[in-house]
C-alpha cells in the first residue's frame, strides 16, 4: 500500500505541474456568475451542497494555516489530474483500499475522502491517523522535496501548494471532520 500511494502521489505531483498548458487549453468558456440573490451574505457561512450527499454534516472543524503559496497555473485541472492519479492507485491496488478520494467544487479545490469499509474511519484519530500517512507519503515525492522543507511541510502544506481550500474527511456514515486550508 505505502509504495502504491507513494509512487501514485509522485506521479500525480508531476503530472499536474508538467501538463497544465496542455489540460487549460481545453479548459471549457467561464460560466455566467452564480445570480447574488443565491449567494450567502459577507460573513455568512456558504452552504455546503455535499452534505447529505457525500458526507454528513461535520461534526468537528480545524483551520489549517499553511506558509506555503499555491503554484502558480494550478488550477482545477491541476488538482482533479492529481486526484484521479491517487484514485486510480488505490483502485488499481492489489488488496481493497479502504477509502476514496475525490475532488469537487466548481474550482476543484475541495477534496473528499471517504471510508468505505465499516469502522475504518469511526473515529478522529483513525481520520487524523490516515492524513499522517498522507504526509509521510508526500515527503517521499521529489516534488514536494523540491518545493518544501519536506520534514517539516504536511499533506494539508501539499495541498495548498496545489490550490485546495478545503479537506473533509468522513467515515462515511457518522462522522465528517473538515479542515479549511488558508
């Protein structure tokens, strides 16, 4: 498993850095702003349309503030690129991995894992425990060695080098724990 992630991440973090002219290119036209009367109000929380859907409400939050500053030209191309090469290395495992990992938001910059194997991630500790493994496999990639203080960066510090605002972790039926990325 550690090698399969690690080697999956690695690419992923390549990928996206190296193709981001290639993938903006087909990029589709902006789409018309979102009406202002369907916006919350400055201050007001927005409300999350994955509730519900992918995960239950939170029932813990943490802000994460990172040092690092978003590569320039990563964008949600960028970011779903590197979230299907880490899904697709967990799909392609050779034992059943126990989570899944996507992205959504219109920019791309929310990633989803979620547990999908009874008490896997039953508690926050599990959670925090799998994001651990997500940053030791992260400092094994040249490309975050290359950008970091690899000791010292996280998986939070990778995503924010890649444009992600938000992780949320859930257990799939009970608990969900969300980190804003600034």
């Amino acid at each position: 498993m550690i090698k399969t992630f690690a080697a999956c991440l690695a690419f992923a973090l390549m990928a996206s850095t190296v193709a981001p002219m290639a993938v903006q290119a087909q990029q589709q036209p902006a789409k018309p702003a979102t009406p202002a009367a369907t916006k919350p109000a400055a201050g007001e929380p927005k409300e999350d349309r994955y509730i519900g859907y992918y995960y239950p409400k939170p029932t813990s939050t943490e802000v994460f503030e990172s040092s690092m500053q978003t590569i320039a030209g990563a964008e949600r191309p960028q970011r779903i690129q590197f979230v299907t090469v880490v899904s697709q290395g967990t799909i392609q495992s050779a034992y059943r991995v126990p989570y899944a990992v996507f992205a959504k938001g219109e920019k791309g910059d929310k990633m989803i894992i979620v547990g999908m194997q009874q008490g896997e991630l039953n508690t926050i500790y599990r959670m925090r425990a799998l994001l651990a493994n997500m940053t030791t496999m992260s400092r094994l990639s040249p490309f975050f060695q290359e950008r970091t203080v690899a000791e010292d960066a996280t998986f939070f510090d990778l995503l924010k080098l890649l444009g992600f605002r938000e992780l949320t972790i859930t257990d799939g039926e009970k608990l969900t724990h969300q980190v804003t990325i600034k």
